[in-house]
C-alpha cells in the first residue's frame, strides 16, 4: 500500500511540477507559423494604412500632434486631462491604472492628431487627479503655440500636479 | 526651453517584458525556473543610462509596450524604423539617438506579440554592424535570449559565445544567469552548476539562482548537495512575488524529492513551508496529506487535506483531497465521519462530472469560442478566472484547468490575437467606406470651384510677375548705383519729363545759329543744369530714400510670395485632398479584405483544435472524476458496513482507500 500511496503522491507532484510541457501536434505548429505570418501581413497593412490615413486625414501642411508624458519620479495620480485649441474642445481622456503606469514608466501618449491652419493658436491643458497625498486637485495652464507648413509636434510634460510644461518637436 | 528640457528629461524607464513566462516555457521540465526577474531589473537599471528622450513616436511605442498593446507597440516602431532607414542622413534623425533600444525593443516586442520568427532579425542587424563592444555585447545577449526563448539552446550558446570585453553595466549576472540555464537545456548541468554558484546571492536573481544551482546539481547527480541546496532557496528572504513563488517551488521540489525518497516526515517540513496562498499551495496540500499518511499518520494528513477539500472543485487536487480525506478517517476508523465524507464526495464528483458534461456538450455547441472573444471580460486581466464565475456558462468551467495546458494555451492565444486582428480588419474595411466618402464630398466641394480659381489665380499670376520683374530691375539699379553714382536714376516724374522737355527743346534748336536760339539754349542749359544741381546736391538724400522704399517694397514682395506659396500649397493640397486615393485604398482593401478571409479561415482551424484539445482534456477529467466517484461510493458503502460494525462492537479488519491512479 505504502508503494501505491508513494506513486499516488509522485503522480501528483509530476502533475503539479511546473513546466510539464506537452510538445505540440505537428498541425498546431503548422497554425501557429500561420499566425505569425498572418500577423506580419496584417502589421504591414496597418502600417500602409496609417500613412494613408495621415495623408487623407492630416495632411502635413495642417497636422497638430499633442503628445502627453510625465515627468520622472512624479507620482501623482492623473484622473483625467482635457484639451482645448483656440477655445474649442479637440479631445479629453480619462486615465485608467494602465495607462497611467504607462506614463510614469516614460511612455509618450498621443493624445490628439487634428488639423489646424498657419498661424498662431492657442492651447489650454486641463488636468484632474490626485495628489500623492491623496488632496484633488484641478489644475489649467493655457500655451501659445505657432503652426507653419510643416506637421506640428506639441509635448506636454506634466511635472507635477499643478505644473505642466509644454515642448516644441 | 526649460519646458523642452524637462520634456528632455524624461527617461525611458524600465521596459515591461514577459519574457519570465517565456523563459520558463523554452527549456520547459521541473527542472529550471527560468525567468528573466534579473533581465527586468537590470533592464530597468540600464536604461537610466539612456539618452533623453528625443523621438515621440518612439516614446508613443514604448507606451504601448507598458501595457502590452504588442501590436500598436510594433506598428509604431516598425513604422520609425522604417522611416530612420529611409532617411539620406539618419544623424539628423530623432530616432538617432534611440536606434539601438529601439532595434532592440523591437525584438522584445515580437517575442511579447508571440511572432518568433520574425524576432531577433533587428538585433541580428546589430550585431552585425560596425558597433561598439558594449553594444555588440548587448545585442549577443539579446539575441541568445530570443534563441533561448524560441528553445534553439544552440544558437543561443552561440550568441552567447560572441560576447567578449566590456558588457553593459548591470547584466553581467544576467548573461551568466542565460548560460547556466542554456547549459541546463543542453543538459549539460556540471557547467550550470559551476556558473550558478557564482551567481549565489545575486540580488536581482533573488531565488531563481539559487533553485536552479538545486536542480543542476540534481541532474549532475549530486543528490545530497541538490536537497541542501534545495533548502537554502527555500529560506530565502523577499518580498516580491516571483522571488516567494520560486521559494514555494524550490520547497514543493524539495518535499517531492524526499518523498521519492521515502524520507516521509522530512518532506512534510518542506511542504509545510509552501505557502497556503499561493501557485504550488495545493500540490503541496495533497502531497503534504499523502507524505503523512504513507508514514501512516493519517491524523497529520488530515489536516491539509480538509483545508484543501473545501477549495476549488474543478482543481485536480482538490478533487483528489475530497477522496483522500475520508479515506484517512477510515484509517483512523472514524467510519461514520469517513461515510459522511466519502458521500459528499460522491454528490461532488457528481456534480462535477455534470459539469464537465454541460462544458463539452457546450463546447460542441461552439459557445466556448464565443465565450473566449467576450470583449467585456478580456479588459480584465483575470479574465480566465472570472470566465469561470460565470453564470451559466458551463463551456468556461473548466478553463483555468485547460489553460494549464501547454497545447491549449497556444491554442488560446493564437486564438485570441486572430480574433483581434479580425476585429481590427474588420473596423478597417468599414473605414474604407468612409475614406470613399470623404474623397468625394471632397471632390464635389473643390472640382466645380477650382476652374474658376485657376482663371483668377492665372491672371494674378501675369501681374505679379511683372511687378517682381520691376523690383529686380530696380534692385540691380541701386546695385549700379552703389558701384559708380547714377544721379538721373534718381530724378523724379517731374524732373525727367522736364528734363526730356529741355532735350526735344534743344534738338529743335539743332542748326538755328541766332541770337536768339543762343538765347534760348542757355536758358535751356541754365535749367537742366538746375536740375543736374538737385540731382547731384540731393544725390544721397535721395539714394537713401530709394534704399527705404525698395527696402519696404521688399517686404511687401516677400508677403505677396508668401501669400502666393501658401496659394500653390492650398491649391494643391486641396487637389491632394481627393486625388490619387482610389489606386492606394483599392490595393488596401484588398489587401485587407484577403487578410479577413485568411483569419476568419485561421480562425476557423484554430479554433477547432482548441475546442478538440479542450474536449479531449475534460474527457479525461471526467474519466478520472468516474474512477473517483465509483471508489467514493465503493468506499462509502464500505463505511457504512464498518460504521455499522463499530457500532456493534465487530472488530474493522481492513479499510479501504482510493486507487492509486494519480492525475
């Protein structure tokens, strides 16, 4: 008995091992070159159609780029942000814990593509969250910006909850 | 530009990787725990070394990559790349100054987007290329790491051959980490062994080096030192849940291997030492329950397995607790509590084998792969879990289980990312529609308008470029003038018609030789000389006042260029706005609309082999739960008997317990 309850408790232990890995069937393998492939086409005619899609829709003579991104080592919690160009409301997000760790982890959020003309403009950044010390906070800053024939890329850094900075591209 | 440089500031901060699961699955076997905690940290500690940032869209990728969008994090850095490599002076670039992370990043993000194939190609490139030895260095290990990953241990110890002098700072142990573990693959653990002790201690490698120095060792044969060792990886101190998961695993291995070794009350202190909440909390439950009652201390075994008993029942051991606990209160000829048991186990088994019924026959329906898109559940990233939580929903029962499996997980994900490229083809063949009437609302805006614009702009066009022909040759004049003075360019209206009025006069008087005539030239040259005096006199009065107006006509030619640059660009653009879309977007949809076809069919075969490999694998469930639930009714009978017995005061004889056909 003492043999069986061993090879009982082996079988479990083989079961539960992590890294038991079954090899795959020859057809599975087969699909999931099939998937890769797939991938690679579908990947390459989103890239064609994103430089379509930029020509149609934001040519380069009117593109306006805002990029969003925060600032090293800040640990406020952004809730949501809004931006307005020349007094019209171009977009608003609102931040989920993904997104927000994305940004503190450095990456760079496009947050509007839009078209405007040459010339001068005006853009105002509105931002809602938490402080690190868990107060709300509401905070506006508004920037002049100039748009000449060439795409136009606009950072905006948020350095704090009530310090945003904006950068030329 | 102190907002510039914040912006500039910014760093790329420790870049998200998976490649922890993949490790683990390239060498597979109990034997390595092989996640890259080490590449992540030291990952995250190299790239503080990293230039600002200075490329948006190479920023917007690494965005993505931090939440595992592999797909938008590919398409953004494939296309900067593309562009960098297109550029006649790549120095000029902003993705100059990130090429290499980026070459790099690229290859992480196709091992995460599961496209290995293609991944290492870039890197390839690197280490290919007239670079620098730290570079270099980096890419070989790279490279032997996506090697590693797609299990070519070969080629990995290849790459890994190539590094040589100075490495980055920070992976030193993650490259020696690599190599142990490639030598584990090979199976050639005497030179793991060797590297691994080195690495003892290593903070980034916190438990995963000291486990794995416990299974080389046990591969090369060194029983004794593998347990000790064992039991040092199993006391490590940590906070982090990978370091705690490896800790469980190094004591749930120990325990088993003591086991094995009929060493029964040893093992259960390693057991004991797992944790209760954890990945290897019930292997260690079951296995802590039978190492006690192969010692023939069914009291001690009692106890883990009640715990166990109460968890989750489509969990294998869980199941097997619930035939296990009754038959240790059999052992322990407590008959009445081992029937009340054995009988809630058979109404468990039963219930169980129903829902393994209700799930195949679900998932003959189609319903699992329905089940498996449901887009509200995916956005949370316990989907799995939840699936199962699910009212109703007997094809997703037993999904955690399934998603154990090597095959079905492939199975799954291939699944999973062709219906998100079907989604995506899809929402792009409607955005074709919408592009079409874009271009013809723009058409009809601009087609009728445009003649009559061209018309305009054609005769504006003949004026403008006379007046510009004037202000060139009146530039070249005051040029001449600045060379050698030209006083009559400087005469006014006045001055020159009066002056050609004194000239046709003198002419008239060519031939007259009088008194008279001799009169009238004098007054004649009196008069011209009046105005060649002025002329003369007001000479750089007047140059300065021709400088300021040819200087302030300037200005109005240069806004008047302006205006007409800004014209061309408007018309232009205005005709870009609709022409030459049709032969683009007809080649795209296409292209698209081929992709769906070939996705919905991938899809199709897909799926089919998951619903196969699911079938197969909740039929062997049920086949195991029936050999339970007949043990449990067999023995719960014989419970009941022995029960009786007791109660009569009849001696127990024998008791009975499950089989010993494991999961």
């Amino acid at each position: 008995m003492q043999r069986l309850t061993r090879a009982a408790a082996l079988a479990i232990l083989l079961a539960a091992g992590a890294g038991a890995q079954e090899p795959s069937t020859e057809e599975m393998q087969s699909l999931d070159e099939q998937v890769q492939e797939i991938k690679s086409d579908v990947l390459a005619i989103a890239a064609e159609l994103t430089r379509l899609e930029e020509r149609l829709l934001y040519p380069s003579n009117s593109q306006l780029a805002v990029f969003v991104s925060i600032a090293e080592g800040e640990t406020f919690r952004l809730d949501a942000m809004r931006i307005d160009i020349d007094g019209e409301l171009a977009t608003h997000f609102i931040y989920g814990f993904k997104e927000l760790e994305a940004l503190q982890s450095g990456g760079v959020q496009r947050i509007y593509t839009g078209n405007v003309a040459t010339g001068a403009h005006r853009i105002a950044v509105s931002v809602t969250g938490k402080t690190p010390g868990g107060n709300d906070f509401s905070h506006t800053d508004t920037f002049d910006f100039s748009k000449d024939i060439e795409p136009r890329l606009l950072g905006i850094t948020l350095a704090g909850p009530t310090a945003i900075e904006l950068g030329n591209w | 530009m102190q907002r510039q440089q914040t912006m500039q500031r910014q760093r790329l901060r420790g870049r998200p990787t998976r490649l922890g699961a993949a490790f683990a699955g390239a060498c597979g076997g109990a034997a390595t725990a092989l996640a890259l905690l080490a590449a992540t940290a030291a990952n995250a500690e190299r790239k503080a070394d990293t230039p600002a940032l200075q490329d948006l869209y190479f920023g917007e990728a690494i965005y993505y990559a931090h939440q595992e969008h592999w797909f938008e994090a590919l398409e953004r850095l494939d296309a900067e790349l593309g562009q960098h490599r297109a550029v006649d002076e790549p120095e000029l670039d902003s993705l100059y100054y990130h090429l290499r992370e980026a070459e790099f990043d690229v290859g992480d993000f196709e091992l995460n987007y599961r496209m290995h194939h293609r991944a290492g190609r870039a890197i390839t490139a690197v280490l290919e290329g007239a670079v620098d030895e730290i570079v270099r260095n980096d890419a070989a290990f790279r490279l032997a790491r996506i090697h590693f990953q797609k299990g070519q241990l070969e080629e990995a110890l290849h790459a890994l051959g190539r590094i040589e002098g100075r490495v980055p700072e920070g992976i030193a142990d993650e490259i020696e980490y690599l190599r142990a573990n490639v030598y584990l693959g090979l199976a050639r653990p005497a030179e793991a062994t060797e590297i691994l002790r080195s690495l003892q201690g290593a903070d980034s490698l916190r438990g995963f080096a000291e486990y794995n120095l416990g299974i080389a060792l046990l591969e090369d044969g060194r029983r004794q030192e593998a347990y000790e060792q064992l039991a040092r990886a199993g006391m490590v101190e940590s906070a982090d849940e990978p370091a705690l998961a490896i800790r469980d695993k190094s004591n749930f291995v120990l325990g088993s291997l003591l086991v094995e070794a009929e060493d029964f009350s040893e093992a259960q202190v390693y057991f004991n030492r797992v944790r209760l909440e954890g990945p290897f909390s019930n292997a260690a439950l079951l296995a802590s329950g039978w190492a006690a009652a192969t010692g023939q201390d069914f009291e001690r075994a009692v106890v883990p397995w009640s715990i166990l008993a109460e968890r989750e029942p489509t969990d294998p051991a869980v199941q097997e607790a619930k035939l296990a606990l009754p038959f240790a209160y059999g052992e322990l000829n407590v008959h009445g509590r081992a029937a009340v048991v054995y009988s809630a186990a058979v109404n468990a088994f039963g219930a169980e084998i129903e829902k393994l019924d209700a799930s195949v026959a679900s998932i003959r329906e189609g319903k699992f792969l329905d089940a498996l898109v449901r887009e509200e559940i995916r956005k949370d990233k316990d989907w799995v879990i939840r699936l199962r939580s699910l009212p109703e929903s007997p094809e997703t029962y037993y999904l955690l289980e399934l998603a154990a499996s090597h095959d079905f997980q492939t199975a799954l994900q291939n699944y999973l990312d062709l219906d998100d490229l079907r989604r995506r083809l899809a929402s792009w063949d409607v955005n074709f529609d919408a592009f079409d009437d874009l271009i013809t609302l723009r058409r009809d805006f601009y087609e009728p308008q445009l003649p009559d614009v061209d018309q305009e702009f054609r005769a504006l066009d003949s004026r403008m470029r006379l007046r510009l022909e004037q202000h060139r040759l009146l530039e070249e004049r005051l040029d001449s003038m600045l060379v050698a003075p030209r006083p009559e360019f400087l005469a006014t209206a006045g001055e020159r018609s009066t002056s050609e009025e004194l000239a046709r006069l003198a002419a008239s008087l060519d031939g007259v030789e009088t008194e008279e005539a001799a009169a009238l030239r004098e007054r004649i040259g009196r008069l011209q000389g009046t105005i060649d005096w002025a002329l003369r006199t007001e000479y750089h009065d007047r140059l300065y006042v021709f400088d300021e107006h040819l200087g302030e006509l300037a200005e109005a030619i240069e806004v008047l260029n302006g205006t007409y640059e800004s014209f061309v660009r408007t018309r232009q653009a205005a005709l870009h706005s609709y022409e030459g879309y049709e032969t683009p977007i007809s080649r795209l949809r296409r292209r698209v609309s081929d992709a769906l076809g070939e996705v919905n069919l991938l899809m199709a075969r897909q799926g089919h082999v998951l619903e196969l490999v699911a079938i197969d694998e909740l039929n062997a469930r049920r086949e195991r739960l029936e050999t339970y639930e007949d043990q449990a009714r067999f023995a719960l009978a014989d419970s009941y008997d022995r029960a009786t017995q007791a109660r009569a005061e009849i001696p127990v004889i024998t008791a009975v317990r499950p089989s010993d056909e494991g999961p």
